[in-house]
C-alpha cells in the first residue's frame, strides 16, 4: 500500500496524518474567527485600552435607575509580563479612607420674626411723651415691652414720618427694642399703596437704621376704604413681591365678627401675621379676644391681637378707660389660646393703671436667667416652636426645652448653653440691624 511504501511505520504514519489534519482544522479556525467583526463590548474594550470587557464605553453614563446587577468581577488572568507593572498599579486595590466625620445638622431655617411679646402703638412719636424718644423707649423697656408701632403714612398724605423715624429708630434699637411701621391703605390704588409700602420700608435713618416689620392697617368701608377681596388680595401680593419672601409683615384687621364682612382669607394671604383689633368697647374682652383667635386660626399664622387702652365714649362705647381687670383678663385669655404677642391702642391714651397691667403681665416676657414654669415658660416653648425648634408645650424647662434654646442659639451664632440669656432673648424678640 503507498502508506506502507512511505514510512515502512503505517502506526507511526497514521499519528502523523491525524496531527496534520488537527493543525489545518485550528488554522481555518482561526482565520474564520478573525474574519468576523468584533462585537460592541469587544470594541469598547479595545477603546478603552482595557485588559477587560465594561459594560458601556468610558464616554457614555448609565442613568437608568432601575439597574441593581453588581459589577461584574475583574479577570482573573495573569497579565503579560511587560505589562505587568501598569496592570498591577491599575489595580490595586485602593487604600482605606475613613468616611468624613458627620457634620452637624444646619441649624432649622426660622420663620420671619414678626413682633413677639408686649407691645404700644403709637399714633405718632409727636403725640407720646412729649415726642422725646428716649422718654418712650425708657417706659416702654420698664414696662417689658419688646416692641413699638409707629404710623408712617397713608394712602391720603403720603408716606410723611421720615422724621419721627430719625429720632426714634437709634435709640429704640440701642435698647433693643423692635419698631414696626404702619401704614392706613384705602386700596382705591393697591399698587399705589404697596410701592409706598415699600418706600416706608426702605427708608433708612441718616445714621442706617430702618424699621423691623410693616403693618398694613386694613380697615372697613365704614372707616373710607375701598374694600374688596380682590382689591385686598392684590394689595398684599403686590407688597409681598416687592419686599421678598423674607420680609416680616402684619396685617392688622378688625375683630372678627357676624355682624360685619370682611375678607379675611384675601386680606391676610401674603402676610406672615395677623393683628386684630379687639376693642371690646362694652362687651367681654375674654369673649372677643378668644372669638378673634379661634375664627383667624384657620389661615395657620401668628395671632397678635391689639387690646383697648382708650377711652371708648367717642366711639358710642361706654365713656370711661377699661380698669386694669380688662386689661389683664384680655392679656390671660390671648396667652391661653396661643397667641404669640399682644399690644395696646394707645400710647397717648393710656392711663397710669393700664400701664401698670402691662407691666405685671410677665408672662409674655422670656424668662432670661430665671427659673420659670407655669406661663413664662409656656410663652418660652410657643415662641422656639414658632422659630422652628418645636417643643411640648408643658410649661417646663426640661432637657428638651434647653435642646431647642441651644440650637436657637447656633441659629444667631451665639454659644450653644442652652440656657436662656440676655443675648439670646434680644436676638429673639429684638431688632435686626441692617
């Protein structure tokens, strides 16, 4: 056979065929393989210069965020060996970095701090005490006031107490002592009377002092204004564009009440507080103040009522000034159903007795460096609360109570003791300097 003729070994020959008839069969193999395209996970190794297959090319970023499939494992085949020193470097295994340190929570943002405490309203600063400032600021500090309402203007004379601002702003913020201007809109103009608004609340003092918060004094068609809900609503969203989300404002309505309509819910939209007016004139200040703050409850904000400190005869009410008894019963009755600050029409008109109801009420005074329960510390946890800290309203200064003044404290960059001081309770209640 020609097998037989070639080797004289037919075994040996036989093992050789085979061994060749392998080698043509792995070499078609191989051309066919390199003939075929890459697939993309292929190409994408190859552009990233990559020992190994990524799901994605390194330009392209997986947004889907359903995908919860672990990585897929790095190969474990030894790289070559003149590649050996920049595989092992590429990868390492990365050092330990301990995690960052916990920061500490930023303290809560706080509200616009509207007027808290016990206030007067002044009619004018020429119509109390003489208009000498540092008198007024003198009784108002003795009696445990935090803050002073002062007429700026109307929508009828114009924006006219630029005057009585230089006088009396320096040295009520020297004493630390809140100055809210006012302002009488009859709303045949709302725009008209929320840019005079704003002028009232940038004007500055010669020496850069300006008021803390603006109240609107919203009043009836009774009193000469012009009003509708809408003309009320765009008033107050007028205002409020002009001097920002920030800037602390009051609207000072009329005691709620069946026998008079009033739009309330437009009227107090864009405002941060309510005041009103309770003059109980003949009836029960009990009644009346704790009708008002049930009823304004709805619209979720600060209630600042106003009590009477006036004779009512003039206005057909009965003709003496309220006793000190009416006075306090108002004051008791607006701390018991959650109000945040009280004041009294009016400084010129108020008697000796009536100031001396003001000045016992030390319940609405922050109890600073003494120990307080009962109602002092009750008015205490009502105002942190409203300032972002809530607490339990219990009337005790516990842990938690101290928690919430330390961190009012960090808020004004004061240090954090917990305790009530000076300093804090005048950042709380007193005026912020431009």
């Amino acid at each position: 056979m020609p097998v037989r003729m070639l080797s004289g070994r037919p075994r040996q020959l036989q093992i050789l065929f085979v061994s060749l008839a392998v080698l043509v069969v792995g070499i078609a193999a191989g051309i066919g393989r390199a003939s075929r395209p890459s697939s993309p996970l292929e190409t994408a190794a190859v552009m990233s210069g990559s020992d190994e297959f990524i799901d994605v090319p390194p330009s392209t970023v997986v947004t889907s965020p359903q995908s919860t499939a672990p990585a897929e494992p790095p190969a474990t085949t030894p790289p070559a060996p003149v590649e050996a020193a920049r595989v092992a470097e590429a990868t390492a295994p990365a050092p330990v970095v301990a995690p960052p340190a916990e920061a500490p929570a930023p303290p809560a943002a706080t509200k616009p701090i509207v007027p808290l405490g016990k206030g007067m309203w002044l009619y004018q600063l020429s119509m109390s005490e003489g208009g000498d400032a540092n008198k007024v600021v003198r009784k108002a500090k003795a009696a445990g006031l935090t803050h002073l309402y002062t007429r700026l203007g109307s929508s009828k004379k114009g924006f006219y107490a630029q005057d009585e601002l230089n006088k009396l702003l320096p040295v009520a913020h020297a004493a630390g002592l809140k100055v809210i201007g006012w302002d009488f809109v009859y709303l045949f103009d709302p725009v008209a009377d929320a840019v005079r608004a704003k002028a009232e609340i940038d004007y500055t003092t010669p020496d850069g002092h300006r008021i803390d918060a603006f109240s609107a004094d919203i009043e009836t068609a009774s009193e000469g204004v012009n009003l509708t809900a809408e003309g009320a609503a765009a008033y107050g969203a007028k205002l409020r564009e002009l001097v920002g989300p920030d800037y602390p404002l009051i609207a000072t309505v009329p005691r709620p009440s069946p026998k008079r309509a009033f739009p309330f819910a437009e009227a107090t939209a864009a405002f941060d507080a309510i005041a009103p007016m309770v003059y109980w004139q003949n009836r029960d200040p009990v009644t009346d103040v704790a009708g008002a703050i049930d009823y304004l409850a709805q619209f979720n904000k600060p209630i600042l009522p106003i009590g009477q400190a006036y004779n009512g005869g003039p206005e057909g009410g009965p003709d003496r000034d309220p006793p000190k008894e009416q006075l306090v019963a108002f004051m008791n009755t607006a701390m018991a159903k959650g109000a945040l600050g009280v004041s009294f029409w009016v400084w010129n008109h108020a008697t000796p007795e009536q100031w001396s109801a003001i000045d016992a009420a030390t319940a609405w005074e922050l109890p600073i460096g003494r120990a307080a329960n009962g109602a002092a510390a009750l008015f205490l946890q009502r105002v942190l609360s409203l300032l972002g800290h809530p607490v339990a309203q219990d009337g005790l200064l516990g842990p938690a109570t101290q928690a919430a003044i330390a961190n009012i404290q960090r808020t004004f960059g004061l240090p954090a003791t917990g305790k009530l001081d000076a300093a804090t309770a005048r950042s709380i209640t007193g005026p912020k300097l431009f």
